[in-house]
C-alpha cells in the first residue's frame, strides 16, 4: 500500500501484523527496557519494516534507536520515516543524495479523538472539513489532516532540527487526485538553496487505514513528490511515530 504514495527513489516496506520474527540489537533492547507489550510489537516489527527497507538499497541491517525527539537515528548518508499504528506498521528510506528528506505516517481511518481537532486544525482547515461532511467518500477527512501534518512534521525536523506546532502548516487535500498541499506558516527550511514555504504530499485510504507521506527530492530543492506513477491512486468508499 505505502509504496503507491512514494516515489521510486524511496524504498518502503510494510507490515499489517506482528508475526514477523525480527531480531533486535541490544541497543533497541535497551530502548524498550521498561516498555509494555504493545510498545515492543509495534517497535519491533517497525525496526523489521525499517531493515527489509534497508536491504532494497542494498544496506545492511543496524539499530535504528530513537534519537532526538524520538526521530528514529537512520545510517550516515540515508533518510528515513518509520509509522505504526494499531494493524499497520511501515518505514520508508532513501539514499540523501536522491531524497533530502521522508515523512510517513498511517492512522487508522476513523474519527479523531474529542477534542483533538481544535487543537491540530486552522480555523481555515475546519472550514473545509466542515464542507466535506457528507461527501461520501468513506474518508474520514479530519483523520486524514491530522496524518498529513505527522507527515509534515516527520519531514521537517530533519531538515530543521526545530519544532512545528500542528496550526503552523496548513493542509489542503485534494479529494480526488490523493494529494495533499502544505503551506508554512513560519520560515521553511532552505533546501539545496531554496527556502520551502511549504510541502506536498500523497495520501491513500486502504483496509481502514489512512497513510500520508511526504518527500522532498534532491532536485533544486523541489517540494514536491515527484511524478506521479500509474497506478497512484486512493480507494473510494471503504470496504488505514518512530
């Protein structure tokens, strides 16, 4: 699923269960010291995800611990995002001389939590969730947002070091065409010479979970996805941090 959101520099893998039998360093065994079951599984099988991705650009498997504000700490000249959520995990990583940076997240397609809009939405953003009650879709379009400024965020820090309250970028969708645009609403990061004002994204519904991602490709300090390839799409009506 993750991989039709990512253009073909990225290399991605997911994982819809825990059965998957992952062997971790003793320095990811330090990090879940005194985690809970459901904080080791999904951990776990992240790291699993994070490794095979690995292995399609041809690197072999190291710890990936979290590092500063928990951003997973990828080998020297890569880039990378790992979600997880309940029956998904994912990571997504790229050579840094291709890819300046990945964001990646997956949420399960249901409504936010009360009282978690107000505090992750622009009065600008709840004006167009409020016009798309009702459209049909199956998407739940506040989840959605929500994903697309994990993404955002994921993708930022890397390139900034520096915090991003959820109302600093604000995200437009595109319900049709699986897109989504970001605008900043504080000084981007400059990229190979190019200060960003903002990000666009790609965004699927599948199997009940809601994925975003974001890339930002080493080409002039494009921020965009890239071209999109056949078959990029979302799903209509249903039957989808480090």
């Amino acid at each position: 699923m993750i991989e039709e959101i990512l253009p073909p520099e990225v290399a991605s893998a997911e994982a819809f269960d825990d059965r998957a039998v992952v062997t971790l360093f003793p320095e990811e065994e330090t990090v879940l010291a005194r985690a809970v079951d459901k904080r080791r599984r999904e951990f776990t099988t992240a790291r699993g995800c994070a490794r095979r991705a690995l292995a399609t650009l041809g690197l072999p498997p190291v710890p990936i611990v979290p590092g500063e504000r928990g951003a997973p700490a990828w080998p020297s000249g890569v880039v990378g995002s790992i979600t997880h959520c309940d029956g998904y995990r994912a990571s997504a990583v790229a050579l840094e001389d291709q890819v300046r940076t990945v964001g990646l997240d997956a949420e399960p397609n249901g409504p936010l939590p009360d009282g978690v809009l107000e505090t992750v939405t622009t009065p600008a953003e709840r004006a167009w969730l409020d016009a798309m009650t009702g459209d049909g879709s199956g998407v739940c379009w506040d989840r959605l947002l929500f994903s697309a400024k994990e993404s955002i965020y994921k993708a930022w820090f890397p390139l900034t070091r520096r915090w991003l309250d959820f109302t600093e970028a604000v995200v437009t969708p595109d319900p049709h065409a699986g897109t989504f645009t970001a605008r900043l609403g504080v000084p981007g990061p400059v990229v190979d010479g190019r200060a960003l004002a903002g990000f666009t994204g790609r965004w699927i519904v599948r199997g009940g979970i809601v994925a975003t991602a974001i890339t930002v490709l080493a080409t002039a300090g494009e921020h965009a996805m890239g071209p999109a390839r056949a078959g990029d799409r979302r799903e209509g009506p249903l039957a989808g941090g480090g």
